[in-house]
C-alpha cells in the first residue's frame, strides 16, 4: 500500500513557517499529523529564493510518501 500526504506549506520572506495545510491525506490520521509536524519542527527555512517570494509569502506543495 502507498500512503501520500500532500502538504502546502507557506512561509514568510525570512523562512518562517505561517501555515501548513493539508491539501491530500494519506488516510492515516498519525501520518498525516506527521507531515505537519516535520515540517514546524525543522522550520524556518532561511534564505529563500526570491524568485519564490510572491506577495510576501513562499508557496511550497509537498508530498509525503510511505510505502508499505
């Protein structure tokens, strides 16, 4: 079985962290909180691209993928 949690995570110019949601879960509610946290728990990103700053805010898609 795969188990794909599918994340946009925003941040701010300087890499915080401002929202992570959950475009797609992965059906499993512990992995998909998971996701979540990894990435609140490694933030901030310094140094973004500028090239990705539009209107002040860094958009990532991510996904998360467990096989099993």
């Amino acid at each position: 079985d795969q188990h794909v949690t599918a994340l946009r995570i925003v941040m701010d110019p300087e890499g915080e962290i401002v929202d992570v949601v959950i475009l797609g879960s992965s059906g499993v509610k512990e992995l998909d909180d998971a996701a979540v946290e990894s990435f609140n728990a490694v933030g901030p990103f310094p140094n973004p691209p500028k090239d990705l700053i539009v209107d002040g805010r860094v958009t990532i898609e991510w996904g998360f993928v467990v096989n099993s």
